[in-house]
C-alpha cells in the first residue's frame, strides 16, 4: 500500500471519545496537535467507520483510514481536508 501524505492519527477513549488528534504531513514531517473538540464531522464519521470494521485482520479501509490498535486510528485525508485542519487552533 502507498504510504499517504497526510493524516490524522487520533486516539480515542474506551467509549470513543477522541482524546489526542495529531495532524500529520508525512511529505514534510510536520506535525500538529489539534483541539479534539473541534474536529470536523467528516473525521468523526471516518473512526466510527473504522471502529465499526473492528477486524484484526484487516485493519485498513480503503480511502478511509486504518485501526493501529484498540483506540488508535490512523485517518487518511486529502490536501483539502488537510489544509481544514491545518487551519483549526492548536490543543
């Protein structure tokens, strides 16, 4: 699979409560922390996509993201959706 250039990793608590969203540019290696309270609609539906397909042996979802353990999720955006995150305020 080819490695995306940009996502947000997110953990969440055990009731899927997100706690931590880091923004990631994979070509540059910047990383920025964002307010989990505040992150669009669009993510949110994508992890409860991804908690939803639990399966182990299958952790990806095409186009989606991917589950990298029980509360990790690795997001996958496009430059759009990375530049609306980008813009939202740090944690």
């Amino acid at each position: 699979m080819k490695k995306k250039p940009y996502t947000l990793s997110v953990c969440t608590g055990s009731i899927g409560v997100v706690n931590l969203a880091t923004l990631n540019n994979n070509k540059t290696c910047e990383v920025k922390l964002i307010k989990p309270d505040i992150l669009p609609s669009f993510i949110l539906e994508r992890l409860a996509l991804l908690r939803v397909a639990d399966n182990s042996a299958e952790p990806v979802i095409a186009d989606v993201g991917r589950q990298i353990g029980s509360n990790l999720y690795t997001v996958y955006l496009n430059i759009d959706e990375y530049q609306q995150i980008r813009a939202l305020p740090n944690a």
